[in-house]
C-alpha cells in the first residue's frame, strides 16, 4: 500500500508546495517594499524646484497682483 518511492513522492510534493509557497510570499512582500519606497523616497525629491530656484512674490499694494520682487507690477503697468 505505501511503498517508499511513493512516500518520496509524496514527501517531494510537500516540500515543493511549502517552498512554492515561500517563494511566492517573500515576491508579495518585495513588491509591497518597492510600491512603498518611491513614495517615502520622492516625497522629499517631488518639489519642481531646487532651493535657488524658490522666491518670494511681492503682493501689489494698489490692484493686490503678486509679482517678482525684482520687477514691476504687470497689471498696474498696462492701466
């Protein structure tokens, strides 16, 4: 009824289910870690801008247009 040729068959079925599975669980795992790491990563890299790039707009204090501090107010310009 249970000869030995079938019980390492059996026993190799086993462990290639129980690896399988393992395998499979550890790709599930890597998978989440790579979706949550560009995210966590380019958060802080997501800004279009490097830190020369940023400035400061001047609020006009006539038609209340904001503009570049190192020129004139467009809007009260063309009036």
């Amino acid at each position: 009824m249970f000869s030995i040729p079938k019980l390492l068959v059996f026993f190799l079925i086993i462990l290639l289910v129980w690896y399988g599975f393992k395998f499979i669980e550890r790709q599930n795992h890597l998978s989440k870690d790579r979706k949550k790491k560009p995210k966590r990563e380019s958060a802080g890299d997501s800004s279009k801008f490097q830190k020369d790039e940023v400035e400061d707009l001047v609020k006009c204090p006539k038609c209340g247009n904001y503009f570049s501090s190192g020129s004139s107010c467009t809007i009260c310009m063309s009036e």
